[in-house]
C-alpha cells in the first residue's frame, strides 16, 4: 500500500498489518522530507504516527469527531484525510496549514494550538450530539503536557460529571513542548517506568488469552479480561474519582493493540481515558535523542535575535540581583530560558501549560520579596489577561512580562500571531509596556523595567533578527529618541513602535525623495506615551502610527487620543493590523499586505498628504 493511494480513511480498513507498518514507514519518511523544507513540528507528529492509523481504522472519521488538543501533531491525520497530494505545501502561504483548518477539511474539527482546551470542546460536543440524538462518536486526543492545564481538568471533570459517551486519548510520551510538570505527569512516568507492573499485565493478559473459550465469545472475553485486568492493576483512583473508566497504558505504536484498546473504550457507557505510550520523534535518530529541539521548527534560539538578546541580559541581571528568577509555561527553549536554568536552576520555575498559574504564581513571588520575570509568547498571555489585570496590576507588583513573538508571527498561523498583547495590556492600570527596535534596547529594557518597583511591566518583541545599534543609539530609561527632525507646516512625523520603526524610517527616505520631510520617533515606551514625543508630534500636519498589533484599541489609538485633545488641528493616521483572524504565511509580506512596510506606510502618507 502506498501512501498516495490513501484518499480517504476508509481506505485504510482493509489493509493487513504487515501493509500497515509499511505505510506508517512511509509517513514517517514524508513527514521528515516534507518538515525539512517546510520547517514545523517534527518529533511530535513522528511520534503519533500508529496512533493515528488505529484511529482511522476504528473511527469513521468525519462522521465520528476526532479532536486534537494542540493540533501540532496532526501531519499524520492530514495525510490519511485527502491531503496526501497538497502535504508539500505545509505551512506555506495560501497552501497547507500546520495546525487543523476547518476550511481545508471536514475531518478538521476544531482550529487550536493553544493547549488544553480539547476536553472541553468534547464535552460541548458530545453534548450537543446527545440533545439530538445522534449516535456520533467523540474521540479528543490530548497530550500529557496538556494535562498540566487548568482547562484540561476542568474539562475532565465536566465529562466524567455528564456520563457522556466520549473516548479520551492520553497520548503520553513523557514530553510536551518541554519536559512535562506536574505531579499527574509523574504518575504517568512512574507507571511507564516500572518493569514489574508492565510484566505482571504481559503475564495476565497472556492467561487471558489462554482461557478455553470458544466461538465468537473468545475474542470479546479476551478483550475485557484484559481491560478488566488493566483496571485492577492501575493507579485508576484520579481518573476513575471524577467518574471517568481508565484504560491502559498501551503501546502507542502497536496498531493491533491500539486498535483493541479503543474497540473496547467504545462499549464503555460514560467516557474513557485510554492510556496511550508514545516515543517522540520516532523513527528518526536525531528526533529521538533531542525532542526538543525537534519538536518544532526553531530549533533554539537564534543567535542575534531579539530571544538572544533577552537571555544574555536576563543573566547579567540575574548574576547582580538574586532576587531576580525566571517564569515561564512549557516553554524555556524557545523563550531563551534555557541558560538561565542552567546557571540558575533554584530560581527557575517551569509550571507547565498553565500560563493563569504561572502570571499569579509570580504575583505570589513579588510580594513575597522577589523580583519575577515571566516569558511567555505575546499570544499566550491573552490566556491569562484576567490574572495580568486583577492578580498583578491590582497590586501594583513589579512582576516583568517578557513576550517573545509579539506582533505577525508567520508559519504558524492565526493562532499564534500576537497581536493581542498592546491592546490588552494597556488596558491594565499601572501597566508599563515596552517595545524595543534593536538588539541593544532589550537589554537597556530589561534593566529599566527592574528598577519599576510600583507596578507592572511588559517587553514586547518579534521573532525577527534584531537590529544592532551602537550603545550611544540607545535611549535612557523609558524616553523616546528622535531619528530625524524636520518640523514644518508640511512636515510629517512618523512614530514606528518597535520593529516598526525600520518601516518608518524606510518610508521616511523615499518620502525624503519626493520632498517630503519627515521626522522619525522610536516610541520606545508604548504606554504610557512619552509627554515629549507627543509634544512634538503635535507641531506636524500629520502624524501616522505604524504597530505590529492590532490597529483599533493599541499605541496608535492612544496617540490619536491625545492628539485630538492636546493639537485638534493635527491629522492622525494610525496604521497596524486590521482586526481579524489572519492566515499563516511570512511574517514580512503579511505587514506588507497590511500597509505596514516602508513603501505602505509611504504611500499612507501620499493618500493623506494628496
């Protein structure tokens, strides 16, 4: 059987097992051609790739809703759905998305990357199919790194409340972005781990099948003998206390084993956790020794990005202040957390996927007396708002956020564009949040926003390379600097937050040939805005805001505010993200589809200037 025959699941439900493994090989070798050119995540769909199979062949995907937490893992579930012949394309733009897309395909149930939500959404589905009276079936498929969130035991709780039909897929390979936490992960290791359990099940389940039962009866009694035995061996007591049947652990890539293992969760009345064991990166040598690293398209921290720049002077800080330690959730490689554990590892925390915990954890630390830096990705932090705004800024603590990936990220789609991160953020009383344009000012940053002792303070920046400056470029505590002053009745001044200011300083020149003259800012401090900048702005007919947020609520809405208070006469023209859910594609020409490169925001200022 060859992988470009399969154009429907169905299509595999026929196949023998020896064909089977044949093509599982086949998927993997796609999946690492394909993530070698296209970049994405690599070990977690290697590792997934027999469980998939064994649910497509037992369920009859799309009438039966397979749900995937996350929906980094479902490179497989594309391939065996219809998109074998488009798989090249993934993640580019227009093409392949690299996560579910309801709008490439009915087995796409639900559009997620932001972990532990999968739960919930099978509770409100199952439920809806109940009040219809459906008999569709609802398989959520959700990693052991997910369970470390919130939302995910909620979700539990709920469904094992509800009785409902649901079949629960703990995919558990130990891993999720980053070693799991928690203490149910733990259980799940040591359950993993321990010989003696796993040869006294071998032991059982052979004597089950050696029981001298005949006729159609055997294969169905050897079936519960087996998850009977499972149930009396287990530690079940979690799981089987919020009303929800645990099955396993099971090996994750034994097709026949999968396969019987989800056959018996579906005569289960009420939900069923199947325990599942996976190996990350399977089957590709250098995945399996480093799952971190491949588990995603970037491979650590780039040297000269702004993530670097935040690492080397998160230790310097933390070398001359010990009451600096270091948040984040899940996520220390890409955030550039990595060294600072290493050197510091009693004073960094990893709470898992639970961004909520992780804001009013560090809430708890600074008013303990500690001086707590959270990194996390700019679109993570809309998870836990609530705690940034009532836990952190109610109190006025000093606890600094640090968000990588601020503004359009690219590749990996709707998701994971932070363009939330200026809108919100302002809207937290006391809140300072920063913005800088090179590599340089995120140090500078980092070390302003520790000497803010009566409230909280964001660093936002992209996933670009960073600008270098010379030291005598970069501004002094939380001032704006000017680039260029040309002020006149026909003059403009452009104010480009953070990596926005190269677009203004690039439309600035080819105005400048036009005889257009044009100051520049660097905003620097987003909010609050600098008296100074405003000030001046406001001796030029025309002032445009360039952001890579969105355009209605952030900085440029703030500037236009204060402008049509303190220079009526000033036109404003604020320019940034149009308010919607925007595609996967480079980062670059997506700001320049919105107008937000030089020559867009130039041309911003032709039409307004006429």
């Amino acid at each position: 059987m060859r992988l470009d025959s399969i154009r429907t699941p169905a299509d595999l439900r026929d196949l023998e097992l020896e064909e089977l493994t044949s093509l599982a090989a086949e998927i993997r070798q796609r999946i690492v051609d394909t993530v070698g050119q296209t970049g994405g995540h690599l070990g977690s769909n290697l590792g997934v790739v027999e469980l998939t199979l064994a649910l497509h062949r037992v369920f009859n995907s799309p009438r039966d809703a397979i749900l995937w937490d996350t929906g980094h893992q479902t490179y497989v579930h594309k391939l065996l759905t219809g998109r074998v012949d488009r798989f090249d394309g993934l993640r580019q733009a227009g093409k392949l998305s690299g996560y579910p897309s309801r709008d490439e395909s009915g087995h796409d149930w639900i559009e997620n990357s932001h972990a532990s939500t999968v739960l919930s959404y099978a509770h409100g589905l199952a439920t809806a199919q109940a009040v219809a009276g459906r008999d569709r079936r609802v398989v959520a498929v959700i990693g052991d790194g997910s369970m470390t969130g919130g939302m995910a035991f909620e979700g539990l709780n709920n469904l094992g409340h509800s009785g409902l039909r649901v079949t629960v897929v703990l995919n558990d390979n130990g891993r999720s972005y980053a070693p799991t936490v928690g203490r149910l992960s733990e259980s799940l290791i040591r359950i993993r781990s321990n010989p003696t359990y796993m040869r006294r099940q071998r032991r059982l389940e052979d004597l089950a099948e050696h029981l001298p039962w005949v006729g159609e009866l055997v294969e169905r009694g050897i079936s519960a003998t087996k998850a009977a035995i499972r149930d009396m061996f287990e530690p079940t007591a979690f799981f089987e206390a919020l009303g929800v049947h645990y099955l396993g652990p099971f090996d994750g890539h034994d097709i026949a084993e999968m396969e019987d293992a989800l056959a018996n969760a579906i005569e289960f009345d009420g939900p069923v956790l199947v325990h599942v064991l996976t190996q990350k990166g399977r089957g590709h040598g250098p995945a399996e020794q480093d799952p971190i690293k491949h588990m995603h398209d970037t491979g650590g921290v780039k040297p000269g990005s702004y993530t670097a720049a935040f690492t080397e002077s998160l230790l310097k800080a933390a070398e001359s202040r010990p009451e600096v330690v270091a948040v984040t959730a899940a996520m220390p490689d890409s955030t550039g957390l990595l060294p600072f554990r290493e050197r510091f590892g009693d004073r960094f925390f990893d709470v898992g996927i639970a961004e909520q915990h992780a804001v009013t954890a560090a809430a708890g630390m600074a008013m303990g007396g500690l001086r707590p830096v959270v990194a996390l990705y700019a679109t993570f932090l809309s998870r836990a708002f609530d705690q940034a705004n009532l836990d952190v800024g109610l109190h006025n603590l000093p606890v600094v956020f640090c968000l990588d990936r601020a503004g359009i990220t690219g590749d990996d789609g709707p998701s994971h564009h932070g363009v939330l991160d200026m809108v919100l953020l302002s809207k937290v009383p006391g809140m300072t949040i920063l913005a800088p344009s090179s590599y340089q000012e995120v140090q500078q940053m980092l070390e302003d926003a520790l000497t803010i002792t009566d409230g909280p303070v964001a660093i936002r920046w992209p996933k670009t390379p960073a600008p270098q400056v010379g030291w005598d470029e970069v501004g002094r505590g939380l001032l704006a600097r000017r680039a260029v002053e040309a002020i006149g009745d026909r003059t403009v001044c452009l104010l480009g937050a953070g990596k926005m200011l190269a677009a203004a300083q690039q439309a600035a020149d080819l105005l400048a040939s036009e005889g257009v003259d044009s100051s520049v800012w660097d905003p620097r401090c987003v909010h609050p805005l600098d008296p100074e900048m405003l000030e001046d702005a406001a001796r030029h007919r025309l002032v445009v805001t360039v952001e890579d947020g969105f355009r209605e609520g952030g900085f440029g809405s703030a500037v236009l505010d204060d402008l049509a208070r303190r220079s009526p006469g000033t036109e404003v023209e604020v320019l940034g993200v149009p308010v919607a859910h925007h595609p996967h594609g480079a980062a670059d020409d997506l700001l320049a589809s919105f107008g937000l490169d030089g020559p867009g925001v130039a041309e911003s200022v032709r039409r307004r200037l006429g």
